[in-house]
C-alpha cells in the first residue's frame, strides 16, 4: 500500500545565496515508484526515524535497501544529514552495512544501502542464553565494526540487536551506522536510540560519545549470556531510576549466568560501568579482551618431524588448527546449518569437500559450544550396512538402546527408512545433544552400487533425518558437481538437498596462500622468498589445486633446511616443481617394485578406478584375488601415500587411492585407464556378476547365457590382461556350461540323424521288397499270358486236329471255348494287376512305419509269391479241366 506522508519539504538544489524555497506537498511512497536510477519493490520495515523500502537499482542491475528519514524539517536538517551521510559511507568494512548513496526525494532525505538478507540477533536469540562461544562470535564483528568506524568520528549511537544481521553466509552486519544522529530534532538536549539499549549518558546524565556503543556491546552480551536484559522486567522508569543511580554498578552476569569465565563477567561488567571513563576506552581495547574467548578449532600437536602438511589424505577434525583458507567457506556453511537441516556441499573433484567439512564445519560446530555428535558414513558397496554401522556405533551399554540394538537393523532400514531418523533423534533426546550426520563421497552411491531400490532406501534414509528445521539433526552430503543429476532419481531427496545446496568453489590465490604459508607459519618455519608466487603461479590454471599444492608442500617439508628452518627453492626446482611432484614421486615408487610386482601394481591401480574415472572402494579380500602376496605390495604403496587403507574394527577393511586427484596427475596411470579404456566397463560388469555367482554359492543359474555368452567369449578371445580368480573361475563356468550344452544339442541331431537314416534304411529296404513283390507279381502276370498264349496255340491245334471231323456246330463250340478262356485270362491278369498296385500301396503305408511296416511288407512279400503259386495252380486247374473237357468232346465225337 502506497504511503502518504505530509511533509515541509526544503529543496536544498537553489541558486547560491538564495533562500530555500518552503512547500508542503504530500509525497507517496510505494511499489512502483522510481527516484532517479532506483525502483521501489516493497517496504522492509518502518521505525520512529523512518522507513526502509527494498528497491531494484536499475543501472547497475542489483537489489538495494532505501531508508527514507521522516525526522527532517529544516535546512539545517538536511545539510547536516548530507555532511554524515558521506562521512559514513566512507567507513568501508565487512561488517558495516555499506552506503552506495544520499539524496532527497522532493525534499524527503534517503540514503541507499546495501542491502543484506538475513536473520536479526534478535530472531537468533528467542530470548535464550546462547553457548559462549556463539556469544562471542555474534558479538566481536560487532566489536569490530565499532572499531572501524569511531576513529573515523562515527558514532552508532542506536546499537541494538534488531540492527545486527546474520547473513545466508554466516556474515555478521550491523545496519544504520551514523543514521541514529539523524533522528535528533533541531532542539537540544533530545533523546536519541532505543532505551532498553542507551547509555547512562545518553539518558542525560552526560555527553553522549564512542563510549557509549560500548555501553549498548555490553547489554547485548549480557541478554545473549543470561537470556535476560539485565534491569528485566524492563520498564521507563525502571532505565531511568538506574542511570540516574550513577554509584550503584548494575547487576553482575555471573548471578543470572553462574559458570561463565571469570573474565567474560568482567569484560560485560566494564562494557556495563555507568561512568563512561571506567568503561574501556575504545573498541580495539574491548577487542583486545574478546578475541581470546573466541572459540578455536582444537588440533592435535605435531610429533617431532611430523610435517604441517597431509599432502593427498584428506585434512581430519585433528588437523583443524592446520586448515587455512576456508574461513568465510566455513562460517556460511555453519550459518546454513542452522536453518537448514539438509545441506550439500557440492564441487569438483579434488576442491576439498571432505576436508572442509572434517576440518573446517565440525570443529567449528563443536567450538560454539554447543554439544555436537558427528557421524561419518561413505556409501561404499552397502549403503545401508554403512547406516546401520553408524547407528550400531552409538551403542553404550550403559544405556542400552532398544532401538539400536536391532539385530537385522540393515533389513529394517531398507522397509522403513523413517527408523533411521527416528532412532538418531530418540538418542539426541536422551543424550541432550544435537547430531550431524556426514555423507562424505555421496558419488559412491551412483558408482560402486547398481540397485536402484537400495539407493532410493539410502537416500530415504537421509530425507528423513534432515527434514525438520527445529529438531536436533543435520545431515551434510558432499559430492562432485557432475554427480548432481544423479540424485534426481529421489525427488523427494533432491528437492531437499537443492534447498540447502553450497557449491565449495577452488580456493583463489589468497585462499591457498594462506593454506599454504600458515600452517607452515603456526610452527616456526617459512618459505624461501620467490617459491610461493611460483607454486601458487604453477597452479594458475589447475582445477583442484589444493590437494596438489599440499603434497607438494610436504615433500619440500622432507627436504626442509632444519638449521634456517625454511622449505628452499633449491628443492623444489629438484623434484620438478608443482607439476612433477605427484608423478615424479608416484613413478619413483612404482620404479622401486620389480617387473612381476608392477604388473600387480597396475592391476590394483586399475582395479580403484571406476569406469568413469572416479576412485572406488575395493574389500581388500578382492585384491587378494590379484595375487597371493598382494598384501606386502599394498602395504607399500601405502607407507608411499599413493593408498590408504580403511578398516571396520575386525573386518578386513577396504582400499582406495589416497586421493582423486592421482587419476588426472599421474601420467602413468592415465596411459593405463586409456590403454583399457574399452575394457574397463565390461571388466566391472564381469567382476560384479561373478561376485554375485560366488556370494550365492556359484549357482549355474547364474552363469551367463546366449547373447552374454558369446560376447564374453569374443572378449576373452582378444583380451590379453590378467583377470583375478573369481573372474577367470566365472568365465571358465560360463564357457563350461556353454561346452555341455553344445554336447547336448550335438548328441541331439546325432540322435536325430541316425533315427532318420533308420527310418531311411527301413524305407529302403521296403522299397526293394515292393519292387521284388511287384517283379513277382510281373512275372506272374507274364507267366498266366504266356500259359493263355500257350493254351490258344493248343486249342487252335486241336482246332486244326479236328476241323475235318467238326461240324460247323462243333466250329461254333470252340470258337466259344476259345473266347472263354481269353475273357478267363484276362480277368486273371487284371487281379494280378490289382494285386500289384496293392502291394505298392501297402508298401507306401509301411515306409511311414518304419521298422514294423518293413515286418509287415515282408510278410506281404510272402503272402504275394503265395498268391502268385495259388494263381499258377489255379491255371493249371483251368487246363486240366480243358483237357479233360476236350477229353469229353473227342469222346462224344467218337
């Protein structure tokens, strides 16, 4: 809603010497409205001094804070509020909101500010006594500011914990510096600030300076320890009647806060005396007393000759007095941390995630004196067992906790993955304690695990603990940058983690400067002038720097000059600088095993990095496979800290490569990974299905088949690198299965072909029966023609014989005998013929038979030659019965 405020306006802008030209004008303040390069977009707040609008400045293209201020109303007003306001805005420092720029609006001052998003210490607070290390670390930029801005004659005069803020990055600003002085009328002697919060002098008792910020730093510290104003229940004329009581001190932080340092109350105590000369006499002074209670990350001591330095293993909680660099990285994460309860710290490799979060976040949480429980999983192989671990490793027996003294936890985790959470905020409870949960390498989930089911459970897992702003668990997830997409499986998960996300860019040339020089520094060495511009010029260009630059570092340490106690450029030209560092050392350490050991090297080396190039976790039982003293060689190469070695109380523990970095920094290895390149992803794919087969007791059902056989034998076939013995055993299975299938499918068709010649031969032999029952039956056939021919040529004989004695009766007689006998042997040859296509046709039924048709066409073939007898008989019958009727005749002729 647009605001109208009736105000005396006073253009200052006249011609010189003239008098101010005095109107009043209703002047509308809202969204929309455009002063000079500036957009209103919305009120941020109003107070009795003014109103603040957010804006958009247009010619710079950033988001701005517009404070107009209503106090105004006379030239006098205006100039002195000018002459201020530019004073002011050349105080620059961190922890001063800064001023861009002053001016009127038809007379209405303003000035814009830049403008901070974040949380009041007020909002931080609730009215509850913070840790005294949160304490301190709220209040000392604070300090800081003052400390910057009094020698420069500015006085906040207004200092209070609405005018702190807490930025998103853990940032510590104080607003409206200078600004209070405008509020004061053209009358003397008024009242300026908010007065649970001004000194005794501001109240009138004396003149109002530098000192009285002072007074306003000790009642902050004072509410923040106690959780109380320290004149609560605060009312006028209870402020009044103590400042006016200059000779009663006020009430002492140790009675309403018992157990803080003794020198904590007295620092508030000094802040808090109502005479300003017992106060301290400036804010660097102050400072002086407060920087020491600052809460510091604990580090372990050095031993003797140890270097400051971890080179490619990941700084620890141990090392965080020796983790430089990362100071504001680290405030903003912590910042994060408290609003939200999933975060992600997500870069690229070899940025430093694991470290920041191990050296730099946790130390720091622990420092603010607040009670922390961290736990540190790795998804590995088993995301879930890493879970589980987690939890069983907060067993105390004695206080035993039924919920994490499940025996199958890992089972229960993977049907409800609430319990994870559920247990971690039961303990936090009973324990009175908050709890950060890390997932350091949260890659390995996408790399090393191929089931889908069991990342989503693991990703549940992890949803449900970070999902309640107001309990007592964070969860941090560090992963590589090109890894992000991946968690977009989960949606619930990575909608979270996207809330929350911090992308760790690589330290800049002052950020691995410091890295460089300052734990160098904490003990009493340096560097040779000229070597850290060049280190630090070497690296100009190399993502991941860090990690490099810290190896590089310790092998100078080992060639330090222990008299002048500095690392000298005279080693660092020996060991090839920067870039040779890495490589020189990784080739001298290979170069040290013999021929058959190295081939086992490489075989290891090979065998940590995943097809896409990113380190892998290997059980250590795995790279036995390798060789039977594989051991002794891996013990080596990690006293040289190209590995480390991971052990789970009494498992045998896990390998990787100390550090990612290795894959892109040793040229050795990368000619390996390129030279097997195109087997790398199908070595992976062997190892994880004879993994499987050997953990289910080598079942032939799980051996590869068809398609996946054949390709496995064309692999093997020009593949000549050695494969450890669970994978050799599972491709010998393979093709062993594949060898008793192909007996099987050729003891088939054997079969097969010899049934068929079976029932060929018996085809055959059936056939040369029909055709010996059909030549029968032919040669029957011609036997019965040639007896009718016979018998023709006898009776036309007769015919002959008799024809002198014949009537022509006797002529008609044997014509018709004749005939007789013809249509007789015709029939007789037709049922020889019948017979025959019979056979043929009986035969053909038998071949379909087989061995029993050749019985049966056998026993036709007999019963055929029988026919072919009886016929042969039956024409003798017939003859006998000619001549005996020719018999008959010649008798009756006689």
């Amino acid at each position: 809603m647009a605001n109208k405020i009736d105000r005396t306006v006073i253009d200052p802008r006249r011609p010189e010497g003239g008098e101010p030209d005095t109107t009043v004008q209703k002047i509308q303040l809202g969204p929309g409205l455009r002063i000079e390069q500036y957009e209103l977009i919305r009120e941020l707040g109003r107070g009795g001094m003014g109103q603040v609008f957010l804006a958009r400045d247009n010619r710079l293209a950033r988001r701005v804070a517009i404070k107009f201020l209503l106090g105004g109303k006379s030239k006098k007003f205006l100039e002195r509020f000018f002459d201020e306001a530019k004073a002011t805005a050349r105080v620059q420092h961190e922890h001063i909101v800064t001023i861009h720029d002053v001016d009127n609006y038809l007379g209405l001052p303003y000035m814009v500010l830049e403008y901070v998003e974040g949380t009041t210490i007020t909002e931080l607070a609730e009215g509850k006594r913070l840790p005294v290390g949160r304490a301190i670390e709220l209040v000392v930029p604070v300090v800081k500011a003052l400390a910057r801005a009094h020698p420069a004659g500015i006085v906040h005069r207004d200092l209070k914990p609405d005018n702190i803020v807490v930025t998103a990055d853990g940032t510590v600003k104080v607003l409206d510096f200078g600004v209070a002085k405008f509020g004061e009328s053209d009358n003397a002697g008024s009242i300026v600030g908010t007065l649970p919060y001004m000194s005794p002098e501001q109240l009138g008792t004396d003149e109002v300076d530098h000192r009285s910020d002072l007074w306003a730093v000790g009642i902050i510290l004072y509410q923040l320890l106690a959780g109380k104003h320290p004149l609560e229940p605060v009312t006028q004329g209870r402020l009044f009647g103590a400042a006016a009581a200059v000779d009663e001190p006020m009430p002492s932080l140790g009675d309403d806060a018992p157990g803080l340092p003794d020198r904590l109350v007295h620092v508030v105590a000094r802040c808090l005396a109502k005479k300003k000369l017992e106060r301290y006499a400036t804010a660097d002074e102050l400072l002086a007393e407060l920087e020491p209670l600052m809460p510091t990350r604990a580090g372990r001591s050095l031993v003797a000759d140890e270097s400051p330095y971890p080179g490619l293993h990941a700084f620890q909680e141990s090392d965080a007095n020796r983790f430089f660099g990362r100071a504001h990285d680290v405030a903003a994460m912590v910042a994060r941390l408290r609003d939200r309860p999933l975060v992600a710290v997500v870069g690229p490799s070899g940025v430093g995630k694991s470290s920041f979060v191990r050296a730099g976040v946790v130390p720091t949480l622990k420092a603010s004196g607040e009670p922390w429980e961290v736990l540190i999983v790795r998804p590995g192989r088993s995301p879930l067992a890493a879970l589980a671990g987690a939890l069983q490793g907060l067993r105390d027996t004695r206080d035993s906790d039924p919920m994490i003294d499940d025996d199958d936890l890992e089972a229960r985790l993977r049907v409800e993955p609430g319990a994870f959470g559920a247990r971690l905020r039961s303990r936090a409870r009973r324990k009175r304690t908050q709890i950060l949960l890390f997932v350091d390498q949260h890659e390995e989930l996408y790399t090393l695990v191929p089931g889908l089911a069991e990342r989503l459970a693991f990703t549940a897992c992890l949803a449900g603990a970070g999902d309640d702003p107001s309990g007592p668990l964070r969860v941090i997830v560090s992963m590589r940058s090109d890894f992000l997409d991946r968690a977009a499986e989960d949606r619930r998960f990575v909608d979270e983690l996207t809330r929350g996300l911090a992308f760790l860019q690589p330290l800049g040339r002052a950020g691995l400067e410091q890295a460089l020089v300052q734990p160098l520094e904490a003990i009493g060495f340096g560097f040779e002038p000229g070597i850290v511009p060049v280190m630090l010029d070497a690296l100009a260009a190399t993502s991941g720097a860090l990690p490099l630059l810290q190896f590089t570092a310790s092998r100078l340490w080992d060639y330090r000059d222990r008299q002048r106690r500095v690392l000298t450029a005279a080693s660092y030209s020996a060991m090839g600088g920067v870039a040779g560092a890495l490589a020189t050392h990784a080739d001298e350490v290979l170069a040290a095993f013999s021929s058959p050991d190295q081939k086992i090297v490489r075989a290891i080396f090979q065998r940590l990095v995943t097809p896409e190039r990113t380190r892998a976790v290997v059980e250590t039982e795995e790279l036995r496979e390798l060789a039977r003293d594989v051991d002794r060689i891996v013990g080596r190469l990690v006293e040289e800290r190209l590995l480390v070695v991971h052990t789970r109380g009494e498992a045998e523990g896990s390998v990787e490569l100390v550090h990612e970095s290795l894959i892109g920094s040793w040229p050795t290895l990368q000619r390996w990974l390129d030279e097997d390149h195109d087997d790398a992803a199908y070595v992976a794919q062997i190892r994880a299905a004879a993994k499987q087969w050997d953990q289910k007791g080598r079942p032939a059902g799980l051996l590869w088949r068809g398609e996946a056989m054949t390709e496995a034998r064309l692999w093997r076939s020009r593949f000549h690198g050695e494969l450890p013995a669970r994978e050799r055993e599972f491709l010998d299975a393979v093709f062993a299965l594949d060898r008793r299938a192909s007996r099987i499918r050729r003891g088939i068709v054997i079969g097969t072909i010899a049934l068929l010649t079976a029932i060929i031969v018996a085809g055959g032999v059936t056939l040369v029966q029909i055709q010996k029952a059909e030549h029968e039956a032919e040669t029957a056939k011609d036997k019965a023609e040639a007896e009718t021919r016979k018998a023709n040529a006898a009776e036309a004989k007769d015919k002959a014989d008799f024809e002198n004695y014949k009537t022509e009766q006797a002529a008609k007689e044997a014509e018709a005998q004749r005939r007789l006998a013809a249509e007789k042997a015709q029939r007789d040859a037709e049922d020889a013929q019948r017979a025959a296509e019979l056979q043929q046709t009986l035969a053909l039924a038998k071949a379909d038979a087989a061995k029993a048709q050749a019985a049966r066409s056998d026993a036709r073939a007999k019963t055929a030659s029988k026919e072919a007898a009886a016929k042969s008989a039956a024409l003798k019958a017939i003859d006998d019965k000619r001549k005996l009727k020719m018999d008959q005749i010649t008798n009756g002729l006689k």
